[in-house]
C-alpha cells in the first residue's frame, strides 16, 4: 500500500480493471470521496491503474495537499462536493440484451415544453381565431363554455348584450391570455395581463397577442399576483380602477378567501367594476367582494363561475328577471 503524504487520510486502493459491476461503479461516482496524494508512483504487475481514494475528514488536510488537489484536479476541498438536487444521478436501466445503463440528470429527463393550438377566440372582431396553449397541465386556460357564459352574463349586465362597455380589463393568472384576448375582441380598450412564467409570456402568450393583432393595447406584467395586488396603486395610475377582471388560478396552489380578501382591499376595483371568478367545486364564495355584490353563480361540472358587480347590475338582472317570468304567464 502507498503511503499518503498526509497524516489526517487512511487510503484505500481501488483497481478499476478489476471493478466489473457498473452498480458498484456508479457507488464511488456518486459518494463524496477525497483523492489521496501519493508521493511516490505506484507500480503494479499487471500494469493497471490504481486510483487511491479515502473519505473526507472534517480536518486536517495539509496546505500543500490542498494546493495539490486544486492546481491537478481543480477541486478546492473546503467547498460542498454533494452535488445539486437537479443534477443528481439516476440510473436509467436498460431492457433486453445487449442494453447497458445509461446515467442521465434530471434536467435530461425532464421532456421540452411544447404548444398546440386548442383554443380559439369566440366573439367579436377576433372570432374564429386560433390561440396556442401548451401541452399538459402546467398552464389550464378557461374552458371555453365557461368563457362564453362568463361574457354573456357580462355584456347582458352591463346593458350592451352585443358587445362588452367599453373599458379595461385585467387579467390576473392570464396564462394563454384567452380570456383577455377575448375582452378586446368583444369592445374592451386595454388588458392588462399579469402572469408570473416567463415561458409562458414568451412562447404562448405573447404570440397569441401579435397573432390576434392586439399587442398594442395590452399590457404585461411579469410578476406574481399578490405582488401585482400589494402594489396595485402604482400600476392603477390615474387611469383609476379596472373595469373588469378575470380571476382564474391554479386550483391547488392558491386559498381564494385570501384572495378574495386581498382583491377587495385593492385599488383595483372601483364601485363600477365587474369581477369575473372560476373556482372548484367546494369551495365556498362570499356573496360580496368590497363594495361589489354576486350577481351570478353558475357551474360547470366541476368548475364553478362566480361574477360580481356593482348593486346597480344586479337590480338591473332582477328586474329583467321579473318581467320574464311574467311574459312566460301570459
């Protein structure tokens, strides 16, 4: 055995010639293991090489070890050798004969991003028009009969049902941006799109915007929405609070008492505002948002739409109400 030219290191000879099982090999790969420095070269009979390893103690490496260890090899022993989660080795195993095992990280492994176009715009000067969505379930636009019962009850609250009242529109968890697109399509001046993935911005939603031809009247923010609605005062401006906003989160990732609260405590919303929400099965919305009340809650399978608007909408949707019931008497 050669001797180490530290004290501090007990070292162990590996012959890597006689090491045949790959398991084995992906074990020292994988473990944080220290090369010992031998002073003198090793010589072995059969000529194979010999590679000394020995664990890492907390202490005690000499300065002229050290300095060996980063001018040879480039590894500085006082840094963290464990690596990244992400870059961690996995074992891919091969099936049938002749098929060896193949190390990949989980950056390799993790399949590209891609597009479809599912979607498509279905009111207004934009009709017909197709949208890109990505694949999967990272992102989950608006189904589209909920989008179009959304901007139905809308354009029927607001007095106007052939179009939306002309205003701006929010987008909060925009994703695709359909629901936005959608509200310039159907009369709204401006959208403002609020979306946190800067993939998505660049791949999906930005494209549907200069597709549609409506990038000049659309506003991206590429920040997280309690972030947009802890600082909805300067993004507000003089321009005053929305007109409309959509709310459409992920499901899972958000509490929608917490939201709802933080929306009705923002600058966003004014006395006029229409507030559109879609939100799982059982869960339990408030018949009010601020000074807004609920003036329709409808369901979908499971997705639930919830609008609010302002009290003078609703009494508006009750009195249309009364007098068609009382044309079906007649």
């Amino acid at each position: 055995m050669a001797a180490s030219s530290s004290p501090i290191l007990s070292p162990l000879h590996y012959n890597c010639n006689t090491i045949n099982d790959n398991k084995k090999k992906l074990f020292l790969l994988a473990n944080p293991l220290l090369f010992s420095i031998s002073s003198k070269p090793i010589k072995t009979n059969e000529g194979s090489s010999i590679i000394l390893f020995s664990y890492k103690s907390g202490s005690g490496l000499t300065a002229k070890d050290k300095k060996v260890l980063v001018e040879r090899y480039g590894f500085d022993p006082n840094e963290d050798i464990s690596e990244p989660k992400t870059k961690r080795i996995k074992e891919v195993l091969g099936q049938g004969k002749g098929k060896g095992k193949k190390v990949v990280t989980e950056e390799e492994a993790k399949p590209p991003r891609t597009t479809h176009k599912l979607l498509q715009v279905l009111g207004g000067k934009a009709k017909r028009m197709k949208l890109l969505s990505p694949k999967g379930m990272d992102v989950r636009p608006m189904m589209e009969v909920v989008k179009g019962a959304a901007f139905d009850i809308l354009q029927v609250a607001g007095g106007c049902p052939a179009s939306l009242r002309p205003g701006r529109w929010l987008d909060l968890y925009s994703g695709t941006g359909s629901v936005g697109i959608e509200a310039i399509s159907r009369g709204c001046s401006e959208v403002h799109f609020v979306e946190v993935d800067p993939w998505v911005i660049s791949n999906v939603l930005r494209p549907n915007l200069e597709w549609t031809r409506f990038l000049d009247v659309s506003v991206i923010h590429p920040v997280r929405v309690e972030n947009f609605l802890e600082q909805a005062d300067r993004f507000v401006g003089s321009d005053g609070p929305f007109d409309y906003i959509s709310v459409t989160p992920p499901y899972i990732q958000v509490d929608y008492g917490t939201l709802m609260a933080q929306i009705s405590k923002s600058a966003i919303i004014g006395e006029d505002t229409f507030i559109v929400v879609e939100y799982p099965l059982r869960t339990n919305m408030l018949d009010s948002c601020g000074c807004l009340v609920k003036i329709k809650d409808r369901r979908f399978g499971r997705t639930h739409l919830a609008i609010y608007g302002p009290k003078w909408a609703q009494k508006k949707r009750e009195s249309q109400n009364t007098f068609h019931n009382t044309a079906q008497k007649f």
